[in-house]
C-alpha cells in the first residue's frame, strides 16, 4: 500500500507514502486527516514523509489540495528527497492555496521535517 503508515499521536498527523499515490490512498489519507482534526481540542500538525514516494497521481494531488481546507490544521510539513514527488507536492500545496487553513513547508529530510513539526506543537500537546 503506497501509504505505508498513518496515525494520529500527541498533535501529529503522521503518513508516510512509498511508490505511487493514486486518488484512492489520497482519499483515505484526507479522511483520516479530516477525523484526526476534529476530534482534537488543539490545532494539529501535519507530517509527510514522501522519502520513498516515487510519483502522485494528478487526481491524487487534486484531493490533496481539498484537503487543505482542513479545520484545525496549523501547519503540514513534508519530507521529500525525490524530485518529481517535490514537484507533485508543490503543485498540490499551490493549487490549495486559494482555501488552505495553513501553510506547508517542504523539506530534504525527515528529521528536519519532524523538527520544524514539533516547533509548531502547543506545549499542551506534549502532555499526554
């Protein structure tokens, strides 16, 4: 399954795609983002870790861009290395600027990724 991981812990939304996404695990991963978001009290951060992404569907990038209207989202970064996945991921993030409920920020690796993630986090998420 492209989206190898996806789970909600302490205000992180984390997924991680490997090969190709296509619009169905584009649609599963907005559900599971919208459901995370509303069930939290707290603005949620968004983690990507696309390192072994190869490519993202066109109606994939689509749904990813919709999702950008997500509630309660405070920021989304992403972890890609792969040229074309950065491009893809770019373009979907432009194409939801128009709507979005926040910003997303790309970067080279996933420690940098988490890093700029957890400075987003409320000190409240930490308490478990």
């Amino acid at each position: 399954m492209p989206i190898a991981d996806m789970h909600f812990e302490n205000g992180i939304f984390f997924a991680r795609e490997v090969g190709v996404v296509n619009s169905d695990d584009a649609r599963l991963w907005s559900e599971a983002l919208y459901n995370c978001s509303r069930s939290s009290h707290q603005p949620i951060v968004v983690l990507v870790d696309a390192l072994k992404a190869t490519t993202i569907s066109a109606e994939a990038r689509r749904i990813f861009a919709r999702a950008s209207e997500t509630p309660n989202v405070r920021i989304a970064a992403v972890a890609t290395n792969n040229i074309r996945v950065t491009q893809q991921s770019r373009i979907a993030a432009l194409l939801g600027t128009i709507r979005n409920s926040h910003e997303t920020h790309f970067f080279t690796t996933l420690e940098e990724a988490e890093q700029f993630a957890r400075s987003y986090l409320s000190s409240a998420a930490y308490s478990g």
